[in-house]
C-alpha cells in the first residue's frame, strides 16, 4: 500500500491507523504539495485495495446497492466539506480507488480523546467541560446545515496541542450503517454502524434521530471523561438494554466534586426521550459553559479563602464554630489536574483557530428566553383557545378588523394581516392561531406578554397608515405581511413584521419565515444529484432568474444559481415559458439534452407537459413561494393543473402541506403530537408557519421585557416607536425552535429551513420526506 497512489494525485506514506472500516495514511498531494490525511475506507468486498472489490460476484441487485453505498458516501463527503468550523475536521477533497472510496483531509497534531482516556483514566473537569463544549460548537455548524454525526465517540474526538477539541468522521456514518448489512464486510469486533456505548435509545429502535442523537452520545462521552468510564458497560446486548431503560449511576456518586449541576446535565444530555433533551447544540453549549464558569468562579473564592487563611492565622481564642466556618485550602485532587499533554503525535485533524470566548451575560439571558419557546412545544398545547374578547368584526369600510381605537392605547397589539379578497372569518381563524401561540408562551415562561392579537384586513390602498393611526400601540405584524400596504408607512423599517408566504426578504423588509430561493434551489439540487445524478437540467420558469438584481445583490440569488451551487448546470429555457408551444419545448430539450427539467407556474404548462412525456425527462413541479397562505381556490385550481403532470413527477415545496399530515409524524413529532384542538386548527394552509411565527415573535419581545427595553403600554407615541424599532432590531438575534424545527435570521432570512419532495403517484402527491432527512 505504501506509495500508493490514488487519483493520480495523493501518493500515501506512513499507516497512522487502522480500524474496521478502513485506514488511515499519511499522504501527500502531488498537485499541491502538501501533506494531508486520507481515510481509505473498506471497499465493499471486503478490502481495501484498489482492485474493484471482488469482481464479477455481484449479482445486478448487489452491484446497484454498491452504487447506492458509493453514491451516499459522496454526497455525505461534498456535504462535510462545506462546513466550516475550528472544531470539525476539514475535508478537502473525496473519491474512490476500485470500489474503496476516501476522504482527504488536513493533517494536524493531536491525539483523540480514546487515547487521552486510556493514558489518563479520567480528566479534570475544566478540560472535560471546555472540550464538550468545543464539540457543541462544532455540531452547531453541522446541525445548521442537516448533517447529524451519527457516531459521536472518544476516537471521533481529537484535541490538538492547543488544548482545541474538534470532530472527525462526519459522514462517514451513513455510509457505514449502509454497509453493515454487506454480507461480505469484515468485521472487527465493533459494530460497523456506530459504538454501542455511546449510541442513544431512538437509534437502537430504527428511528430516525436528529442532532439531539448526537447530543445523548456527547452525554455519554462527558460522562467518560469524567468519571473514567462509560455510563453502561458490559456485553453488547446488556449495554443495549441499559441504553433503551437504565439510567446511569449520578457521575457524583463516583465524583463527588461535581455537584448537582453535572449530574443534571449529563442525565438531561441522556434523556430516553429526545424531547427530553437540550433543543440543540447551542442550548448544551451554553448549559456547559454556565457550570465552567460556575466551577471557576467557586476554585477563585477557594484558592483566596485559602490564601487568607496562610497569611493571618486564626487567634487562639477564637471559637470552634467559627474556626470550622472558615473555608479550609483544598489540596488539587490527583485526577483534577490537567491532563499531561506529551509530544503531540501527527494525526488526522484540520488547522484551527482558538476557540472563540464565551457567550456575553445577555446572549445568555436570550437562550434562556429561547429555552422557555421550544418548551411550550415540547410539554403540550392548550385543548381551547379564543380571540380576546376586544376583537369584534369589520367596520364597514372594512379596513382594520376589531380592536380599540386611539384613545384606548393601554396594551401593546399584534396585528395578523390578510387579504382584502379573503372572508372576514379567515382573519378571525388566523388571529386564532396567533393568540393560542402567544398564550402558551406565557403558560411556558411564566411572564405575562404585554400584547392582544387583532386580525387586519387590507384594501391594498393606505391601510398602513390608518393601521398605526387605529393602533397606536401596534408593536409587530406577523402572516402575509406583504398583503399590507406600506409605501406611505414604511412599516418593514419601523417594526417587526413576520412574513410567513414568501420566499424572499432582505435587511429592508420584513423577517422571513420561508427559505430563499436560492436555498431551495440548493437543497432541491442537492437532492437531484444524489438520487436521480441529474447533471444538467432546464429552468422552464423565468422568475426564477433576476440576473439584473442577483449582480448585484446576494439577497435576490434565485433558485436557478442555488441549483448551480450544488452542481448542476442549470440553464434557463429558450423562451419565455408562458410563450413556448409543445414544439419549442421539444426543441429546447433536444438542442440541450438535459437530465431534468422544471415545468413552468401551473397556468404555463400548455405544451410542456406533453413535450416532456415523449422525451422521458424527470419533470419537476415547483411550488410558488406564496402556496403557503394560498386560499381554497388557489388549491382547487392548482389540484385542477397538478392532474395534468404524469405519475413519477417530483414536487418541491417549501412549506407544511396540511393534507398530508401522518408523512410529517417522524420528522416533526411536535405536529402530531399536538392535542386534537391544535391539530384542527392546524388543518388550514400555513397554519403551523403562523404558529412557529409567533414563537419567535414571542422570543423577542421576552428578550425586550428582559432586558427592561419595552415600555410599559400606554406610553407616549415616541416609546412605542421606539418599542417598536427594539423589537425589530431584537428580532435579528433570535434563535428558536418551533414545530417545523429551528428559526434563526441572517439579514432578515430564516436560515436552514425545510424543503419538502412529493413524488407524483396514482395521481396523487405523496411526502417523500424533507431534503435534509433524504440526504442526511
């Protein structure tokens, strides 16, 4: 194997591992002339080498999974690669020699926490908490962008000379787990698919685990650390039912310098339910690095009780209950000092930086605010909810719907705008959902919100202005904020609006709730290389594109430049879609032979579905950004079109399809979790969007009232301007987790939301799942 050279490029050197999946080499990269790490993994025959594996013995049933097992591993590797983190390996580069595919990644000093345990036994806790709490940061990163480990262990966390911890082997998981079952695999001794002392109880069950998977694991590899063994141990099977029933033994019952707050966060990371657990990795981190600072600020007030204590000894006549109050000096337990760090060894981790500090006092202040919003979906929903009783019906001009007038300004309003097309009743039924959210963040957090939910309805004329005129107090607006006319208002400067139909927002406008178009674009190409290895494909929808406006601003990329961003060649039709016949579309299609093709808005299909049926082209439906908040109409009419595409066509949206309810159980429990009144009202389009909405609306205006920055209502016109501005500017920080998973804002833009695949079959859509739960 030595000198070795795979691709042409990386020639391997020295063995620095082995393992039963594959190798690990010191290599060198002829093309850059460097030094890197390579991770051979085992070929599905059984070896490493680069002869193909064993030729000729496949079956077609066995060759096509290899293709499969080789195709997820790419698209784990490309994945991985754009992470970018001081705390997780980089990748620089993958392929496949024969049929044994390999990472490339830098190459670093450092040692793996194994290798610590095993010199040292166990650690001190400040080595201990910091290093965790480096993991957490990098699984934050990977989190962010769908990648779940799947593996966290002590032989998957390194520590480099600087004291830094990082992650390895992401995306090695998936592949591994696939080849568990290869009749033909080698085995070592360790399960291929994970390490039954650290894996969590969901993965034992074959269910589907997101980040709070990883986070049990990292619960078990702090307890290691600590205590200087795994939290289970014993034979396979008996280690697998301590996981699924037991809880461990309390780490201060084998330690008992760390007190009830390590007990607590460890036995929270453990939690059986993943529910149970810290929402994320972020919300561990900042548990972990509460008790870090905790633990110092307890050894400064011993170490000066101590110093004082040597310089002016007690007098003589001093009492015996005062003498034993007086803090004695400590001697350092043996196993609390910090762990010997000897030459490091070469290894395969990548450069980093130092880890940035901890978070400021109130950053913290707004996790724990976090903290109490993903409550109120995790510990149930209220069986009723009701509009307050200050809610009436439209005046007869119909502009806005209920409330007081100026004179009655003593509490703050949220309006929920809509449609001035739209029943009155569909006002009252979205306010609904925004008062029951609002009421559950209050059960959950214990603080009474200062604010009353008012539906307002818009002639698309000058209802702004009238709106802030009749609401004085009007301190957010949250749904289809766009149906609200602001051009003599300005009102997406001058407060916190929340939209939840559109794809599209920027630092100008209003928050967000959708993915952006080109994130969608993203993903749905992630998607299409993955599982149909489209190359090139053709956009047959010309808003899609906005070249003008995408030069020169990144917020206006669409989804044609995020299905480049994954890799494919993706062109825009020849014509305008809405004037292209069947012919042109055939022509269009012959003339660019592409893989895949997305068919235009459901009233432009004329030509293009039939042209594409006789060409064989995968066909694409992609939903309009404003499907969200369609009406019963906009659904009969597309239902009308949607006939028209054949069985085998992919469907990609961005939003929480109501009439496919049970296909979201897995992925988001918190759904269907919900007692039969929430569920009901969740029944209508974009209902969950709302409520998630409101979470975060929630989350901001608790951090204002937390941190004293909200006026009391009934305040002067200029404190609620200003209230107004704070909330907005509050809002930017937010990070919370709701039903349909993790809202956080990066220039007004929810980041890392959901894309949803529907395959067309027996002329019906049916979920296939998210991008992210299809691709890991």
């Amino acid at each position: 194997m030595r000198g070795r050279l795979l691709s042409g490029r990386y020639e391997l050197g020295e063995l620095l591992g082995a393992g039963g999946m594959g190798e690990v080499w010191r290599a060198r990269d002829r093309e850059l002339g460097r030094e890197v790490a390579v991770k051979l993994l085992l070929a599905p025959g059984g070896g490493s080498g680069g002869d193909g594996g064993s030729k000729g013995s496949a079956g077609d049933g066995e060759s096509r999974e290899r293709r499969e097992q080789l195709a997820r591993f790419r698209r784990e590797a490309r994945a991985v690669a754009s992470l970018d983190s001081p705390h997780i390996v980089a990748v620089h580069d993958h392929g496949t020699d024969g049929d044994s595919p390999y990472l490339v990644m830098a190459l670093v000093d450092g040692r793996t926490l194994h290798d610590v345990l095993a010199e040292s036994g166990r650690v001190s806790v400040a080595d201990a908490l910091s290093w965790a709490a480096d993991v957490c940061r990098g699984l934050e990163v990977a989190h962010a962008a769908g990648i779940v480990h799947r593996d966290i262990k002590p032989a998957n966390i390194m520590v480099t000379g600087e004291g830094v911890a990082k992650v390895v082997d992401f995306g090695i998981a998936k592949y591994t787990e696939a080849r568990s079952s290869d009749p033909q695999l080698t085995q070592t001794g360790q399960a291929p698919f994970g390490s039954v002392l650290y894996m969590a109880p969901e993965r034992f069950q074959q269910r589907n685990g997101d980040g709070r998977t990883d986070l049990y694991a990292l619960g078990c590899v702090l307890y290691e650390l600590l205590v200087g063994r795994p939290p289970f141990v014993g034979h396979a099977a008996g280690i697998m039912y301590n996981h699924l029933n037991d809880e461990p033994l309390r780490p201060s019952r084998a330690r008992a310098e760390l007190g009830p707050d390590m007990d607590r966060l460890i036995l929270s990371l453990m939690a059986k339910d993943p529910g149970d657990r810290p929402s994320d990795a972020r919300a561990a981190r900042v548990e972990l690095e509460r008790i870090r600072e905790h633990a110092e600020g307890a050894a400064v007030v011993v170490h000066e009780a101590a110093s004082v204590a040597v310089s002016e000894p007690e007098p003589e006549s001093q009492p015996d209950s005062e003498r034993e109050s007086e803090p004695e000096p400590e001697p350092e337990p043996e196993d609390a000092r910090p762990v010997p760090r000897p030459a490091p060894r070469p290894h395969y981790v990548a450069k980093v930086s130092a880890p940035p500090p901890p978070p400021a006092p109130r950053r913290r202040r707004r996790n724990a605010l976090v903290g109490a919003a993903v409550a109120l979906v995790v510990l149930g929903i209220p069986t009723g909810f009701a509009l307050s009783s200050s809610s009436s019906s439209p005046d007869d001009e119909g502009t806005p719907v209920g409330g007081p007038t100026a004179a009655m300004a003593e509490e703050y309003v949220v309006g929920v705008p809509f449609d001035w097309s739209l029943d009155d009743q569909y006002g009252v039924e979205r306010a609904a959902i925004v008062e029951a959210a609002l009421k559950d963040a209050e059960r959950t957090s214990g603080k009474k919100l200062p604010v009353r939910v008012v539906p307002v309805k818009d002639h698309r004329e000058t209802p702004a202005t009238e709106m802030l005129e009749k609401y004085p107090g009007m301190l957010a607006l949250v749904g289809d904020v766009s149906s609200v006319d602001g051009i003599d208002t300005g009102f997406d400067a001058r407060m916190a609006t929340i939209d939840t139909c559109k794809g599209s927002s920027g630092p100008d406008f209003a928050f967000g709730m959708m993915p952006k178009k080109f994130d969608m674009g993203e993903q749905e190409g992630r998607y299409l290389r993955g599982a149909y290895d489209t190359n090139k494909l053709i956009v047959g929808s010309d808003y899609n594109w906005d070249h003008d406006l995408a030069a020169d601003d990144p917020n206006h990329l669409e989804l044609g430049h995020g299905l480049r961003e994954a890799g494919i060649d993706a062109i825009e039709s020849v014509g305008y879609p809405e004037e292209m016949d069947e012919e042109d579309v055939a022509r269009d299609v012959a003339d660019n032979r592409p893989d895949t093709v997305t068919l235009p808005n459901a009233r432009q299909r004329d030509g293009w579905v039939d042209a594409l049926k006789k060409s064989g082209q995968l066909m694409v439906v992609q939903e309009d950004y404003e499907a969200s908040c369609d009406t019963d109409d906009d659904h009969e009419y597309t239902d009308k079109e949607d006939t028209l595409v054949p069985d085998g066509t992919l469907r990609f949206r961005s939003f929480h399809d109501e009439r496919q309810p049970k296909a979201d159980c897995e992925l988001f429990p918190k759904v269907c979790a919900a007692p039969a009144a929430q569920r009901k009202m969740f029944e209508a389009r974009g209902a969950v969007e709302l409520y998630d909405a409101t979470l975060v609306l929630a989350a901001g205006i608790g951090q204002l009232m937390d941190d004293g920055a909200l006026p009391e209502p009934g305040a002067a016109e200029a404190d609620s301007e200003e209230a107004r501005a704070s909330l907005r500017k509050t809002m930017g920080g937010v990070d919370v987790t709701g039903l349909l998973g993790r809202y956080r804002f990066k220039d007004h833009q929810a980041l890392d939301r959901p894309v949803w695949v529907d395959v067309r079959e027996s002329g019906k859509w049916k979920q296939l799942g998210t991008v992210g739960s299809l691709t890991g």
